[in-house]
C-alpha cells in the first residue's frame, strides 16, 4: 500500500512490484518513499525507493520460513518467482483463499458467500473445503448470526444455480496451479473433460495452446495428487459439470476460424459470457489479453486498458454491433 499519490491525472494509492525477486532486486523496504510511474500510462508501478529518504534500520524483505497461516516449511519451486507454503489441503490460509477463489465471479459466481461468510464458515466448521458448500441448508444458515431467511434462501439459490456452472468454469474455480480462466477455457476445448485431462500426461497437456512444460508438470501433478482428487469426485457426487458439452466447443469452419478476439467492457445487450459463446459458436477463439496475435477487440462501454493497447498495436477495434456483422 502507498500513501495516495498524483500520477498521470489518477490518484494511486497500489502499484505492482510483480513478485518477490522484483522486490528483493529493487530493494524496496517497508516505510520506503519510492518513485511511482503509470506503465503504458495505465498500470501504476514501482519504479525504485528514494535511498537517499530511507529510514535508519530498515531491513531488506525477505519471505517467510515458515508458513505464517500453518508452520509448514515454505518452498520455492524451481523457476517460480514466488516462494509459497506446500501445504495445499491443510493450511487455513490456502483453505480460505480457495473458497474465495471457487465462489468468485469468475468461477462459480455464489453471490451472498464472500470473504466474511466464506472466512466464517471455515472457522465455525460449517465447511471444511469448497465440497461442503453444497452441503448447506437454508435451516442451517438461518440459525446463523446475521442471517434471516431471506438472506439464507438467497443464498441457497446462488449455490444451487452455480451447480450450472459449464466445465472450464468449474475448472477454473479448482484452482490448479498457474491456471487462470483463459488456461481453463483452453484445456477444457482440448480434453473435453475433467477425466481425460486426468489421465493425460504432461507431454499431451502441453499440445494445449499457451501451455509450457513447466504448467504441464504441474497441473498434471497436482491432479494426480490425492487429495485434489477426492476433492475433484466430491464436486462430481455435488451435480458439478466435470465435462464439456458440445455446444461450448469452438465450431470448426465457421466465419471467425482462425481468429482470435478480445472483450473488453460492457457490451450493450451480451452478457461477457454470452459474446463469448457467440465467438466460439462461429469458430473463434477469446482470449484475455491485446497483442499482435489478436485480430479484433470488440470493446463496449468503459473498455479500460484493453483499448489502448489495441490502439497502440494498431488491433482492428469493432463493438458489438460489429461482432454480429463478422458472426453473421
């Protein structure tokens, strides 16, 4: 955190430092004045601190030894920039981040279950992982602190409306190591299924798009582990999608083959997901993020950085109107 500064016409009070070696190699300390610029004019950045205005006795920042959430001896794996606690199922703290990473918006979108509720029910054993939310009951919930019926029955239907969530979503919100949403829209075209993806190997994994050797090892490690498994078969017994409909696969041969796009912003009557099914239905691919390899960006309203990167690489901007021109 920083105190609020002036950069570019916006007030800044966060900036990235990427990751711990960025860190160590800038040498940025705790209670450091530090030079901050808007990279791209976008994203704020610590550039380095002001040596000359640092406190006495400060110290460099070095990662914990041991997992502050649960003791176990930290590692940091080769070629990671991140030293991180081993214990994936039995530390609290990676407990709590999985159930709000599994409930967010992104992934299983159980709107009414965020950090305080998810935080609470760990800690009152309501839930031991994110399994047991499909476990909860209305009459549960209204015996709760807080919680009326009307809260309790909202929230019963959030839960039982993301059993419908489709595969790569649900793929996402496991959490794999490195898998981000466009990693898990990938793998779950390429396999089809949470089985197939399972019994593949990392040699195969790495025929996906975007995938390298390393993230093959591990997600094909972690889903051979134990553990994430049996947590894999419990959402399985819960009614959650394991497994790709047809429907969801990028058509073959449509009037987008071959192209890849990039939403950005609101759109004035698709919802984010359903411009996307769109796209894929007509045999394009969607993709995060703006570079040389993107051939459209279909922007809506308040499209932020996506834009100007566009604008930047010269990337052919269209809105929706536009993308229905090019489905159709």
């Amino acid at each position: 955190m920083l105190e609020p500064v002036h950069v570019g016409g916006v007030t800044v009070s966060t900036a990235t430092l990427h990751n711990e070696e960025d860190l160590a190699r800038k040498d940025v300390r705790v209670g450091d004045e530090v030079v901050v610029l808007r990279a791209g004019d976008v994203i704020p950045q610590v550039v380095a601190p002001m040596i000359q205005k640092r406190p006495k006795r400060t110290r460099r920042v070095k990662p914990p030894k041991r997992c502050p959430a649960c003791g176990t001896e930290t590692i940091k794996p080769e070629d990671s920039v991140f030293t991180i606690c081993p214990n994936r199922s039995g530390c609290p703290g990676q407990s709590f981040q999985h159930v709000k990473h599994f409930v967010s918006k992104g992934a299983m979108d159980i709107d009414g279950l965020g950090e305080k509720q998810a935080l609470r029910f760990l800690e009152e054993g309501l839930i031991a992982d994110v399994g047991d939310i499909y476990d909860l009951d209305e009459e549960r919930l209204v015996g709760l602190e807080g919680f009326g019926e009307i809260s309790a029955r909202n929230l019963m239907a959030a839960i039982e409306a993301s059993r419908g969530r489709p595969f790569k979503r649900v793929l996402y919100a496991l959490g794999l190591p490195g898998v981000g949403y466009v990693t898990a829209e990938a793998l779950a075209d390429y396999f089809g299924s949470i089985d197939a993806l399972h019994t593949a190997d990392p040699t195969a994994i790495e025929d996906v798009e975007g995938i390298g050797p390393i993230m093959a090892a591990q997600i094909a490690e972690s889903l051979a582990d134990e553990r994430t498994w049996e947590l894999v078969e419990k959402l399985r017994e819960k009614g959650l999608r394991l497994e790709q409909d047809a429907s969801e696969r990028r058509a073959q041969g449509g009037p987008l083959e071959g192209r890849t796009l990039v939403l950005t912003g609101t759109l004035e009557d698709l919802t984010r997901d359903e411009a996307a099914a769109l796209i894929k239905s007509a045999g394009g691919k969607v993709v995060n993020s703006v570079s040389k390899n993107t051939d459209y960006v279909i922007a809506g309203e308040n499209p932020g950085s996506k834009l100007a990167k566009a604008e930047e690489l010269g990337t052919e901007v269209i809105d929706e109107a536009g993308l229905i021109e090019l489905v159709q």
